[in-house]
C-alpha cells in the first residue's frame, strides 16, 4: 500500500472501501497499479490508499504471490553473500 501515486504504474482509480492498519486507523482505498522498476521485482495490484504515512509492503502476500522473501541482517549478511542464489 502507498499514498504516493507517483510511485505506481497502470493505476486505475476506483474508490473501493477502506482498509485498517494494526493500529486501527483506517485509510481509504483510492485505486490500485504496479510498482515496477527496470531490472528489478515488479509488485502487482498495489493499493493506492489516502493518508497513510509509509509504504506498506506485506511479507506473506509475496510469498503467496510466490515471490522469494530473504531476510537478511548483518548477522547473517556475510553467509548469504557466499550463497549463489
């Protein structure tokens, strides 16, 4: 979800309810379009939602999307940088 429209890609704009955050504000839904970059990850049917103050980006629907998450922390940074992916 974002409230920066000029991040998306083929947006259409079709009021379509609201959603809540885990703090129970809720936002309402402007339209939807892609993020998409040259070279990179493109994220599909991104909600274009009023008032929020960051990007949201859900984990578990890219995984369902079947999108490769990795976690990567200093911690572990020096091993995945040896792994070829």
């Amino acid at each position: 979800m974002t409230a920066d429209a000029s991040q998306l890609t083929n947006l259409k704009l079709r009021p379509a309810g609201y959603v809540t955050c885990g703090d129970n504000n809720r936002g309402r839904i402007l339209g939807v379009g892609d993020i998409e970059e040259i070279d990179k990850v493109i994220i599909k049917d991104v909600l274009l939602v009023e008032g929020l103050k960051h990007s949201l980006l859900s984990i578990s629907q890219l995984c369902d999307k079947g999108k490769l998450v990795l976690n990567i922390t200093s911690q572990h940074q020096e091993l995945h940088s040896r792994m070829e992916l």
